[in-house]
C-alpha cells in the first residue's frame, strides 16, 4: 500500500480509502457481521482511511464503521464523518444560501450524534454532506465546527461537494478555508481536474476522489442482465433505470474498454490508478463488500505511474452525468 500526504495535516493515509456508504444498505442487501470483517481486513491490507456519513443507512454506516473500530487493535484508522444540512434537497438547492444550514444548535446535536455511533471521542475529519457556492462568505457553519474543534469533538474540517459540481468547491479551495475536499472523479467525471484540483494543490488543500468506479459501472462487470438484479430500492436501479441511461452507460464502458485495452488488461485497474493520477489527490475511496473487493483495489496501489499518453486520450470520454 502506498501512502500520500492528507493536505495540510500530518496525516499519512493510504492512497486507496474505504468508502463506507454500502455500508448502510442502501446499495444492495449488507450483513452487518460481513461489513465489518471487510473492515478488518481492509484495514490489516494497509488501508487507514474509512469514510461514512450520518445518512448512510440513517445511522447504520456509522455504527458499524464503530463497532468495527472498537474491535480494531492495530494501527490508527482516520476516521471520516459527514452530517447534513438543516434543509436537505440535494438537486434543488445547490445554488441555495449557505446560512442557517449548519447553525451551532443543529452542527453539535449530528456531531453529537455520530460521535455515539461511531464510539469515539472525535471524529478524525467532519464534512459538510452538502455545500453551497456563497459558504465561503456566509461563515456561520465554519464558526460551528471551530466552535466543535476547540472543544475536541472533531480534529480537522472538509466539505463534500454535490455530486457533478466541483465548480461549487474552487473559491473554499482558493482560500485554503478547509483542510479537505470531497468530490466525484473518474474517467467519466473529469471535470474537476479544470479550476478544483489546481486551486486545492495550491493551497494543499486534500482531495478525496470519491465514486472512482462510477458506481460499478467501471468495474466492467456489468451486462445487460445487470440492472436486473438491482431491487427497486438500491440506489444503482434509481439511478440507470430512468431515460436509458443504462444502457448509454454500457456503450460507454466498451469505449472505455477499447481505449484502455492496449495499457490495462481490465478497465477497473485503470479506472483507480486513473483516479489517483493527478498530483491533488489524496486518496479515492472505492465501496467495498467482502475481502475479495478489497483485494482488487488494493492490488493496484503499488507506485506505478498511470501513463500520460492515456490519460490523454480518455479526456474524449469525460461524460458529466445529469442523472446524478
């Protein structure tokens, strides 16, 4: 496992990060028992770095992310957190203000909250799960949280942007206003290498590439038998089954197959290292279910360096998603 340098802090994390929102359930069945033997094993490969969230299963993530931490006798796990928004409508309020979303009274009630699912003193990073464009001037969110952070309830402060908006997050990371930045980036996400990864590496700001797989679909394991065997409640199935956006998605994933054929045998491999390739990136956190996902993403955390000239040519495959 190769580790890289958390922004501003002293952290030293792994390059690959667990992404704990399967966690919750609300990406297909989990069992609890599962999740955290994938945890310890996760953690015994290397991985030092796990993000969850209040909304992950309204709790769940968190308490198994706690329960396995609790379990847990080796080396430090960072652990990373997010609580929502006062008002919470993800698609219609991205331009909205940004005061009143994290007033003191709300901020320490879901601090409190997930420092009790979690089982821990403080939480390692506490992110903002929804930011908008005028919170880097509207700052009674960053008062709450600093208010949080003197009294050692969290140890530092990121914000997790809207997924497809990295745009929201260049001016927090021109100003060097948090320690860290949540965003969507993969093969089809390019958008953010534009003003977000160049503001944030200026001001060493850390980045967490997050949904580096796309949700699977970079995984090149599905088919069209695929989207069938999703249940009407798993996020995947809301997400493709409108518009046909599954079925645009399989011929986008051969497009990618076809380009990343002559370097990668599988598109998974390159779509981490592609995650990982620019300077900005801290870590990526890709879900992971069992031991065996666990051992084909870490596999590729060995040093090597994702060739140029691919990178190149998968700028033709930037696709930004509207149905996120």
């Amino acid at each position: 496992m190769q580790y890289r340098s958390f922004g501003k802090t002293d952290w030293k994390v792994s390059e690959i990060g667990f992404g704990g929102w399967q966690l919750g359930g609300t990406w297909g069945e989990v069992d609890d028992s599962e999740s955290i033997d994938t945890l310890h094993y996760a953690f015994e490969q290397g991985i030092n770095f796990v993000d969850t969230a209040a909304l992950y299963g309204a709790g769940r993530s968190e308490q198994v992310v706690g329960k396995a931490l609790k379990q847990w006798g080796g080396e430090k796990i960072y652990v990373a957190s997010k609580i929502p928004p006062t008002v919470w409508d993800q698609q219609n309020d991205i331009d909205a203000p940004m005061t009143g979303r994290y007033p003191m009274e709300h901020a320490r009630e879901q601090v409190e909250a997930s420092l009790r699912r979690l089982d821990v003193e403080c939480i390692d990073l506490l992110q903002l799960h929804g930011w908008y464009h005028n919170g880097w001037r509207e700052l009674d969110w960053l008062e709450a949280l600093n208010t949080l952070k003197d009294e050692g309830k969290i140890a530092h402060i990121g914000v997790s942007l809207h997924d497809a908006r990295p745009d929201q997050g260049v001016k927090v990371a021109e100003l060097g206003m948090v320690d860290s930045i949540q965003v969507l980036f993969n093969i089809f996400e390019q958008e953010p290498m534009a003003d977000l990864l160049p503001a944030a590496q200026k001001t060493d700001t850390a980045i967490i590439a997050r949904v580096p797989l796309d949700s699977g679909s970079l995984t090149g394991t599905w088919t069209e038998e695929t989207i069938k065997q999703w249940a009407p409640d798993d996020k995947r199935q809301q997400m493709y089954a409108k518009g046909g956006n599954f079925s645009e998605t399989l011929e986008r994933i051969e497009q990618v197959r076809e380009t990343c054929a002559p370097y990668y045998q599988n598109i998974a491999e390159a779509a981490l290292r592609f995650a990982l390739h620019p300077g900005a990136v801290s870590l990526t956190i890709p879900g992971m279910r069992n031991r065996h996902e666990v051992d084909l993403n870490t596999i590729h955390s060995d040093g090597k360096p994702f060739p140029v000239e691919l990178a190149k040519q998968l700028a033709f495959h930037a696709w930004k998603h509207v149905f996120y």
